[in-house]
C-alpha cells in the first residue's frame, strides 16, 4: 500500500431538490441558502464566540416572523438557575392542554444560544400544538462538560412540577438529541 495519500478530495457539488412531500412551510425552510460559514473552523475561543454571535443574531433576525406566522409566543424565563423559552401557541388542541414538551437545542453545544437556540421548539409548538420549554443550556467555551446536560437536568425536575411525567417528552436534534 502506498504512503502517499491526497491530502484532499474534490468532490463535484450536486443540486438537491426540495422535497415535495413536505408542507409548504417546511420547503421555504429547506430552500433557504446555507450559511456562509458552514465551514468555518475558528481556532481560539474568541473566534468560537464572535462566529456563534454572529450566527445567533442572524437566527433571531427571523424568529420574529416565524413566531407571528405560528401564532407562537415566546417568553424567557428563569427554572431554577437555568435560562428557558416558554412557547406557548395560541391555539393548544384540547388533547394536548395537558402535555409538556421540553426542547434541547442543537449546535454541538458552542452554538444557538439564548433566544436564537428556540426556532425548533418555535415550530413544534405551532405545528404540534404543545406547549414548550426550550432550554438556553450554558455552552462551551465559558462552560464545559456537564454544565449542558446539569442544566437539562434541572430543568426537567422543575418541570416535573408543573406536568405529570406521562404528559411529558424530550426532543431535540444534533446535539440536543435525547
């Protein structure tokens, strides 16, 4: 076997189309370009910070208008010592009226803090119908392992106050993935 292998690969781009089993709102979302840093790697903690800013501030420039096209009000709040969203939509099916969902954001727990961190709990309150905690779990660098999952933790025994555990759930994806 030869020592001398390609540092890189060029691998030729292909155009994905946009699914059409899927709502229409869901299609709007899967066309929007991807981010111009998706593959950016900084390489010092401030560098992490300044991209996840920049990155939050363009995820809550939108938030507003999701919300209003959901009917789905958000509101920060404090369980515990643990910052969360509670998004409540305007209409909760009367088979849901008792039901808690708690939302873990993703973003390999450096990115999607605070308000920016909600646009999946956003949506599974306004298509679902559920109300939702979504946890704004302290992230990397300033926090490490396991501040996130502490904070989760929490969380779900403050809501064990407010809910039976029947009537409640965990989701998320990527890192948030329970």
């Amino acid at each position: 076997m030869s020592a001398n292998i390609s540092a890189s690969m060029d691998v030729p781009a292909r155009t994905l189309p946009v699914p059409s089993t899927v709502s229409p709102q869901i299609q709007g979302i899967v066309q929007e370009p991807i981010s111009a840093n998706w593959n950016v790697f900084p390489k010092t903690a401030d560098e992490w910070k300044a991209l996840v800013t920049a990155g939050a501030a363009l995820t809550v420039s939108r938030l507003p208008a999701i919300r209003d096209r959901l009917r789905v009000k958000s509101e920060p709040e404090v369980l515990d010592g643990v910052k969360v969203h509670i998004l409540t939509p305007e209409a909760i099916p009367p088979e849901n009226q008792n039901r808690l969902l708690i939302h873990i954001h993703g973003g390999c727990y450096v990115n999607n803090p605070g308000e920016s961190g909600t646009t999946e709990g956003v949506m599974m309150a306004g298509f679902g119908g559920y109300k939702v905690i979504s946890i704004d779990y302290r992230m990397a660098p300033d926090h490490v392992f396991p501040a996130a999952l502490d904070d989760v933790m929490t969380v779900w025994k403050a809501a064990l106050k407010m809910s039976k555990r029947e009537n409640m759930a965990v989701f998320g994806s990527s890192a948030g993935a329970p």
